[in-house]
C-alpha cells in the first residue's frame, strides 16, 4: 500500500512539473528581444563561412573579428539566464518523467525477467529430458532393427548353404548316374532332379532372405518436449580471449582485422603527450583548430 501511495506521489509531481514547464509571455518576449538580434546574424555568419576568403593580413583581421562576434553571440545564448533555467527546467521534467516511467518498468522488467527465466531453465531441463528418452528409444529401434537384419542375413546364409550341399548331391548323382544303367541309373538321375529343385527353392528363399535384410531400414525417434509460450533465442558468448594468440593470428588472417578496433583518439592522444614517439603504419600530421 505504501509504494503504491509513492507511486501516486510520483505521478502528480510529474504532472504538476509539466504543467510549470510552460513558458509564459513575459519570458517569451525576453527570449526575442535577447535572442532575436542573435538569430537575425545566423544567416551572415553562415554566408561569410561559406564565402569569405582570407589571402592577406586585412581579410586575416576582419575573419578574426567575425569570429570574436560569433564567440560573443555564442556567450550570449549559452549564457542566458532565462534560456538557461528554462533548459533546467526542461532537463529536470525530463528527469521526473523518465523517473516516474522508471518507477513501472524498471521492477516490471526485473520480475518478468526472473520468470522467464525459471521458464527457460524448466524448458532446458525438459529438453535434455527429452533428448536422454529419445537417444535410449533411438538406441532400442537400431539394435531391434540390427537383431531383425542378422536374423535374415544368417536364415540367406543358411539357404545358401543347403543350396551349396544340394548342388553338389546334384552333381554326385548325375556324375553316378552317368556311370550306371537300368534302374539305378534311373533312380540316380532322380535324385539328381530331387537335389537340383532344392538347390533353387533354397536359392529363391536365399534371395528372400538378402532382400528382407536390405530392407530393415531403423526408423527415426522423435521425442518433442514441452514448451511454454515464452520466446528465448539461444546466442554464441565470447568466454575467453587469448591475446596474444589472437594478435599472433592476426598477422597472417587478414580478415580478423574486421574484430580490431583502432583507436585513433588514443594514438593523438599519446602523440600529443610524446611528440618523439611513433607507431608502425601509422602517420601523423600536426593541424591547427
């Protein structure tokens, strides 16, 4: 009950410096008649900066008495009372407003951000969650399928086995009835029919066999998790600069020069402290302003 009572408190001030803000005429008329002579030059002083040439000692003068006008007019705008305080004014409304602004946001967005993240961290948790179930279930679906695919492989070696041993008896019979007569050469060509027509089931069945095999294909695990509805982004974070290997680096990459960045302020700087000192590939000139 108390913050909110301060924060009411903290609404009518800012109103009530808003409503001051307002410049009333007695000020508005010190404002032109200080200032309106000023502005009336601003057009020449622009013109003469634009124009004015200075090849000898007499344009040398009149340049340098322009500039001690245009210094003077500066004091004058700088220096003025009402503009000053009604700048003050202004800064300090500014202040009561961004204040009485910061007075909502600042705890709003401390709190939302402490939710969000207990949200995050709940949603990172059932995401490695979700990642161990699916790895476990992707881990059971290609053993059941590598279990499915041997079996098959060894039922076609099997079939091409008893292919192999029938094909032989085969050739035995028919090498035996190739020497026999009669009846027993008969029988033994029979037997060499009986053996071929199992050679070729077991053939087409180790045909089967080796395509059942190449057709296992391990199906993909899905696991989602459960997500809220708050937003997050992951982003990369530079940890750790090792200097000297990076500037080591630096020598023969060029495109790493894209992360360097020269200061050129502080190279005058030192310059102006040293006048002796110098720097690789850098040069200097000495100017006037």
């Amino acid at each position: 009950m108390e913050n909110k009572q301060n924060e009411l408190i903290e609404i009518e001030a800012a109103v009530d410096a808003c409503n001051a803000a307002t410049v009333p005429d007695p000020v508005r008329q010190a404002l032109v008649r200080d200032l309106g002579p000023v502005a009336g030059r601003l057009t020449n002083y622009a013109a003469m900066a634009a124009e004015m040439e200075v090849p000898c000692q007499a344009s040398a003068d009149v340049a340098t008495k322009i500039c001690n006008d245009i210094a003077a007019d500066i004091k004058t705008v700088k220096g003025h009372e009402v503009l000053s305080k009604i700048t003050s004014g202004l800064h300090d409304l500014h202040r009561k407003w961004t204040g009485l602004r910061d007075l909502f946001i600042g705890p709003m967005e401390r709190d939302r951000k402490a939710i969000k993240a207990k949200v995050i961290a709940w949603q990172e948790i059932e995401r490695k969650k979700a990642e161990e179930i699916q790895r476990k279930a992707q881990a059971e679906a290609d053993a059941k399928a590598a279990r499915e695919r041997t079996k098959q492989e060894a039922e076609a070696r099997r079939q091409r086995e008893i292919e192999a041993e029938a094909a032989h008896k085969a050739e035995e019979a028919r090498q035996a009835a190739a020497k026999a007569k009669g009846a027993e050469r008969a029988k033994l060509e029979a037997e060499a029919n009986a053996a071929d027509r199992k050679a070729t089931s077991a053939n087409i069945k180790a045909e089967a066999r080796s395509e059942a095999a190449a057709s296992v294909i391990t199906p993909t695990v899905t696991v989602v998790a459960p997500k809220s509805g708050i937003k997050s982004a992951r982003a990369w974070k530079v940890k750790n600069i090792d200097q000297q290997v990076f500037f080591k680096a630096l020598g023969t990459q060029l495109d790493l020069c894209g992360y360097v960045e020269i200061k050129e302020r502080n190279m005058e700087r030192s310059k102006a402290a040293n006048p002796s000192m110098e720097i690789p590939g850098v040069t200097f000139e000495q100017i006037r302003r």
